[in-house]
C-alpha cells in the first residue's frame, strides 16, 4: 500500500512536470537556435536568423543574429551585429559590434567598444566601456573605466571600488565607491558617495549641481560586519532548508535525486543548453498565456512549478558534486548525506561571493531544470 501511494506521488509529479516540458521543448524548438560545443565562430557573412543560445568555451561572433542572443562561454568576442538584446555570461568579453538592443553581462571582465542602442547592464570585477549608446549605463564591479571615447546618451549608474569617469554623459551621474576620477563630461547632475571628495582633472565639466555624501571609515567597518553576519545567517539556513528538502524527497523516493543528477554526468553540454533555455522560455509561454483568460490557471501551474524547479535545482547540482567527488576519489564506503552536504557547502559558498555568486546560480538553474526536463523526455521516451 506504502509504495502504490509512493509511485502515485511520483507518477503525480511527473505528469506535472510533464505538462510544462511539452510547452516548453516545441517552443524552444522554434523561438532558439541552440549550438554547444568548446569553439564556435559564427563567421562574417553568416546569418543566424532567430533567437540563439551559445555555448562552450570561447564563442566568436563575426556574423550577425537577427533575434535576442543569449551566450554562456569562457571567452567572448562579438564583432558582429546582434539584431536584438545580448545576454552574457563567462570570464571575459569584448563586444566590438552593434547591438540593436541592451546589453547584460554578469562575469569577470567586460571591454564594449562598440555600439548598444538602448540600455548597458554590466556585473563584473574590471568594466570597460568605450561604446556609444542610446540609452542609460548600470554599472557595478571592482573597477570601473569609462573611456573617453564613451558616450551615454542618458543616465549613469556606478557602483565600485573605483571609478574612472573620463567619457560623456548626457544625463545624470550617481555613484558609490571609495575613489572616484573626474576627467570627462557630465551633462545633468553628479550625486556620489566615497570616503574622499572626486579628484576633478583638466577637462571635466559638471553642467547641473554637485552633491558629495562622504562614506567615514566606522560606517562602512560597521556596514562590513553587519553584511558578513547577515551572509553567515542566510548561508546557515540555506543549507538547513536545502537539507530538510533532500532528506524528505529521499524518504519518499529514495532513487529520485542520484537519477536526476547523474543526468549532468552523461551529457554535460545538453543538461545545461536544455536548462539554460527552459529557464528563459517557460516564464515568457507563462506570461503569454496570461494573455488568454483560460490560459490564467495554466501560467500559474506553470510558474510555480518554474519556482519549484529552481529551487530543487541546488539540491540536484549538489547530489552531482557529491557523486563525482565519490568517483573520482573512490569514496566508495562515503554515505550520501555527507556526500551531498559536501556538494552543497561547495555551491552555497560559492553562491555568496560577489560575482561569482551570480555565475553559479545561472549555472545551477540551467543545469538543475536541464536535468529535470531531460529525465521528463527519457521517461516519455
């Protein structure tokens, strides 16, 4: 009686997650070209003609794309134009093309020379920007160089260890930062926090009025310490929460994890190209359904379902972690709760460090819901 009543349970959750991977595996399939291997050029002159996902280790774009672009690789070079927004995520990029659309970068270190119609979204430790565009500037790392050759059309926004303002900006300028360095153009207002007053070199011109919030040492010690307290705590009840989830799932179904992990294992490349994109369309089919009142109930399922996926995510990349280290150090005799608390302490520190934190959660997201779909289409199958 106990195990028809598991396998119902099962047979439940897999009808639902079913449900939203029938959705979302024919629309991938016509919204997105998908192409993963270590080295892609899309050379000049080729035309990629809807929405792309590339992955692998460097990823070179001469060519152009006529749709959103969504590139997760080491190193990147865009020399091409992208005929809509441009969505990255690696250790270093250089976009020297046009983008008709924003840009949205999270990684290591960035240098855009080229053009961004609208609006520049930049996370990452050394941010160089010498491109002209149309729109605002979100910036936020470790150093900032805005080069004289920039030009934004509207507002800036910085926040950094320090800052380097030599290009134009029409707009306003706010910022926070321990330093900051004036040599260019501010056509609206400067409003800035740092320890020290900016350091104005020849040329710099502020046309609207100067306003300086001054950051003293025992404010941001004090800052400093409430913000690691508060990341001990989070990270506390995070792996409490995680673990409470994982052991209750194992009671009920003891195989249920080992089998949706081991699907990183065999086929790394496609686990993650399949996340990365159900983690993009499933919210877009469930904002679109929204459109239609019979669709209404449908689009919820779907989203919390989407919120359930993500946040299992963590623990199934955890599971992995766990098994591999098993291999390949032969922990043979390891029970699988330490194993799994193993891969989930590696993944919860890490999704606490600036930066990097944000690269890990796209990371798991894609390879968590990736491992779900797939196990959805074995079963089918």
């Amino acid at each position: 009686m106990l195990k028809f009543k598991r396998n119902r349970k099962l047979k439940a959750l897999l009808l639902s997650l079913l449900l939203v991977a029938l959705l979302v595996v024919p629309s991938v399939s016509v919204l997105a070209e998908s192409i993963s291997r270590d080295n892609i050029i899309i050379e000049s002159g080729e035309t990629l003609e809807k929405t792309s996902f590339l992955s692998g280790s460097n990823v070179r774009v001469d060519g152009n794309i006529n749709g959103t672009t969504f590139i997760a690789a080491s190193n990147i070079e865009v020399n091409g134009t992208i005929e809509g927004d441009l969505f990255i995520a690696g250790q270093s990029a250089t976009i020297s093309g046009t983008v008709r659309g924003s840009v949205f970068f999270v990684g290591q270190d960035i240098i855009i020379n080229g053009t961004v119609e609208n609006t520049i979204y930049l996370a990452g430790a050394t941010l160089k920007v010498q491109a002209q565009t149309n729109g605002s500037a979100f910036l936020a790392g470790q150093t900032i160089y805005l080069e004289e050759e920039s030009v934004i059309k509207k507002d800036a926004f910085m926040g950094a260890s320090t800052i380097y303002q030599n290009g134009t900006i029409n707009g306003d300028l706010s910022s926070s930062s321990e330093s900051i360095s004036i040599r260019g153009k501010i056509g609206g207002d400067l409003n800035y926090s740092s320890q020290q007053k900016a350091d104005f070199l020849n040329g710099s011109e502020v046309v609207g009025e100067t306003t300086w919030e001054k950051l003293d040492s025992e404010t941001v010690a004090f800052s400093e310490s409430m913000y690691t307290i508060s990341i001990f705590v989070r990270v506390l009840l995070s792996i409490a929460a995680s673990l409470i989830v994982w052991l209750f799932v194992k009671w009920i179904r003891p195989t249920f994890w080992p089998v949706l992990a081991k699907k990183i294992g065999l086929n790394p490349i496609r686990t993650g190209g399949f996340g990365a994109l159900a983690v993009v369309v499933i919210p877009i089919v469930s904002i679109l359904l929204m459109v239609t009142i019979i669709g209404i109930p449908l689009s919820f399922i779907m989203l919390s379902l989407y919120g359930m996926s993500l946040y299992v995510s963590k623990i199934i990349l955890s599971v992995f972690i766990g098994l591999w280290f098993q291999k390949r150090f032969d922990w043979s005799n390891a029970q699988s709760f330490w194993l799994f608390l193993l891969g989930l302490i590696i993944l919860t520190a890490l999704g606490v460090v600036p930066i990097v934190g944000m690269v890990t959660g796209l990371v798991i997201a894609s390879f968590g819901v990736g491992s779900i779909v797939l196990s959805i289409l074995d079963h089918r199958a």
